[in-house]
C-alpha cells in the first residue's frame, strides 16, 4: 500500500536543501531513506520529478513524498456521530470531541475522526494516503474543537499552504496553571520530538521553529488563567509544550505537567476559532465554537457562575 505524504514549505524554510526539507518535516524519514526516495522518482517538488537532493526548496512549495506504508491497517466506516458545522463540496468542519483520535495509528485501529469521516462524507481528499485520507491538520485525541477536512485533492493543497504559510488562523482557548507573565505575549521556542521520550515533544535549539501567541483572558484566585492562543506554526503537541515551557501546563495535561483538581479526562484546551479563504470560492470563512460542557463546568466553579470568556466571532456556520 502506497502512501503520499505532502509537505508545504514555510517562510522559515525558504533556501533549504530538498532532502533537509523532507527530514525535518517527516518525523520518521532519515535523510538515507529520503535520497534513495528522490533517486527512485519518489519525491516531486510542485507537481514536478525532483531530480536531485540538494535542489533548494522555495517558500510556498509543495512537496509530495510517496512512500510505501509499513504497515497496512483496517479502514473502515464508523457510524459514530460527530458534529459537523459546515459542509460544501470541496471541504467540510467538524468540531471534534475531546478523546477521539483523529486517525487510525497502531494502538489506535477503529473508531476515529477518520472513521467517522468515512461513514459521514462522500468524498475525502486521496492525499495523505489511505489511513489520514482528507486530514489537513490535527487535533491531539484529548484537545477538543474545530479543525478542517478536505473533499478533494485541489482543497487539500490550497488549504495545507494556506496554514504553512500562515494565512489561515487557528485560534484556542485553555485554562493554564498560575499567571501569566504578560497579559499578552508571544513564545517563541523550537519543538522537536523528546530525546528523553519518544512520546513527547519538547523544545530544543536543535527543533523545528515554533511561534505560539497569547492573551489573557480571565485570571483566577486559585490561581489559574484562562488563555487564548493563536498558533503561527503546527509543530505536534505545540501548544502544550509551549505553556509547559514557560512554566504554566495547561490544566488536566498530564503528560506535560498540568495539575487536575478538578478530575477532567485530559486537557483543558479548545479550538475555538478557525479562519481560511474557501479553496474554490476565495470566500472568507470562520467559525467559533464555544468551550464544551465539561470546560464550561470547571470555569463556572472558578467564576462563580461568570460565563464572560472573552470569546466573539463571526461564524459561518
């Protein structure tokens, strides 16, 4: 089974050698097993054969890897119930639930996003292979909210740079551990995976560059902070690395130090806000979607029935 994986390469990656390009993207590809690719015709830059590794990458370019996948997994259609907010021809937006995965993965074979996608849609883009088919970004199993799905191959594309280049807008909302240093702020901190374990992401001079910004919502007497944050960049697992790193976890995340007073089943951390330009259209789109039941429950007992969360926006749906 073939698998086609698609890479966009972003402001900070303009100038890089391809075969560089390919590694630090991928999070499994060495640069051996990247040259024999781009050798074997494998590797196409724009839609055209790439010829040699060293060939420089441009800001803007798409690059297309096609691999064998090693390890063929069952995909089926799932009648699970999700909330789709909109649906035309070309793309769709779901809001997510905490603790659905959003595709199959060893450990993780049945009952995802992609499942459900697959029983709920008639159509998903072929690009990412058979077992992420449609998947433009992700969302972390126990973060809830909104994320994209495309229909086709052209919304794929369009909507994949559109978020390498930052011209899409993907804000959350959390409810952090302590204060925050500033009421807004930036962090500014390369991620890569974890040497320590394999599992998690942490920053490191040696990562890919990551861009988080924030503002303060509501602050607590706990204390805790309700957090917005937009992200500039897509590294895994990056916002909550990033509020690990500047000493204030977000609440309910164990894997990255939160505290969990109040017994929630993972991260208090939502997609609240997605902003793009349609694929076909060129119609400005955004949706918001307010916190679910389970994070509103935890602010009302820190608020005293305050359910002013600093969220407004348009919405398309």
């Amino acid at each position: 089974m073939k698998e086609l994986l698609t890479y966009i390469a972003e402001d900070t990656d303009g100038g890089k050698r391809l075969d560089i390009f390919v590694m630090e993207s991928s999070d499994s590809l060495t640069r051996s097993r990247i040259k024999s690719l781009i050798e074997s015709g494998k590797v196409a830059v724009n839609d055209k054969t790439a010829k040699k590794s060293g060939a420089i990458i441009k800001v803007g370019d798409a690059v297309t890897v096609e691999i064998e996948e090693p390890e063929e997994l069952s995909l089926e259609p799932c009648d699970i119930p999700i909330d789709i907010v909109y649906e035309d021809d070309h793309l769709a937006v779901i809001n997510k639930a905490q603790g659905m995965v959003v595709h199959p993965a060893p450990g993780s074979p049945d009952n995802t996003l992609v499942n459900a996608l697959l029983y709920s849609l008639k159509s998903l883009s072929s690009i990412n292979g058979v077992i992420r088919p449609g998947i433009v970004h992700r969302l972390d199993k126990d973060t809830s909210g909104l994320l994209v799905v495309a229909k086709t191959d052209e919304a794929h594309i369009s909507l994949q740079r559109q978020i390498a280049l930052k011209e899409a807008k993907r804000y959350y909302i959390a409810l952090v551990d302590g204060k925050m240093p500033k009421k807004r702020g930036e962090i500014n901190e390369p991620i890569e995976r974890s040497k320590k374990d394999r599992k998690k992401m942490a920053v490191s001079p040696t990562g890919r560059n990551a861009l988080t910004l924030y503002r303060v919502l509501k602050e607590y007497d706990k204390p805790y902070s309700l957090v917005e944050y937009e992200l500039k960049t897509g590294r895994t697992h990056q916002i909550r690395v990033h509020s690990k790193f500047i000493g204030h976890p977000i609440v309910g995340d164990s894997v990255y130090g939160g505290s969990n007073k109040f017994n929630v089943n993972g991260q208090l951390l939502h997609a609240f806000r997605l902003c793009f330009t349609h694929p076909v259209t060129d119609e400005k789109m955004e949706f918001c979607r307010d916190v679910p039941d389970y994070f509103k429950e935890v602010l009302e007992v820190l608020g005293k029935g305050d359910e002013n969360y600093g969220i407004e926006s348009e919405d398309n749906g």
